[in-house]
C-alpha cells in the first residue's frame, strides 16, 4: 500500500512539473492517474483495516465451530 502511495506522490509530482511546463494535458493526465492511485491505495487501506478488525471475531467463530 505505501507503494501505491509513493507512486501516487511520484506522479502527481510530474503532473507539477508538466503544469510548470505549461504542459496541461500532460499534467490533468498525470494529476487523473494519481488520482486514482491514491483512490486505490486508500481502498487497500480501508480493506485492510476490516481485514484486522474482524480477524480476532472471525478466530473466536471458528474456535467455537471446531
């Protein structure tokens, strides 16, 4: 997920660059892409966060099938 992170970061700062550039296409594409980098990242996060919190009921559940 920080990969996802970082990548986002990475591309939103050559979206800057390109907007410095007065390169505008350039920079929306960019700007869109870590957009959706930083969406994704931030659904891994959320997914994980669920992941652990019902980790431990889960646990408890099966315990008490077997």
């Amino acid at each position: 997920m920080a990969d996802l992170y970082d990548e986002a970061r990475d591309v939103m700062r050559q979206g800057h660059e390109a907007f410095r550039n007065r390169n505008t296409v350039g920079a929306r594409d960019r700007y869109e892409r870590a957009l959706d980098l930083f969406r994704r990242a931030q659904r891994e996060d959320t997914a994980q966060i669920f992941a652990d919190e019902l980790a431990k009921p889960i646990a408890l559940v099966q315990r008490n099938i077997l």
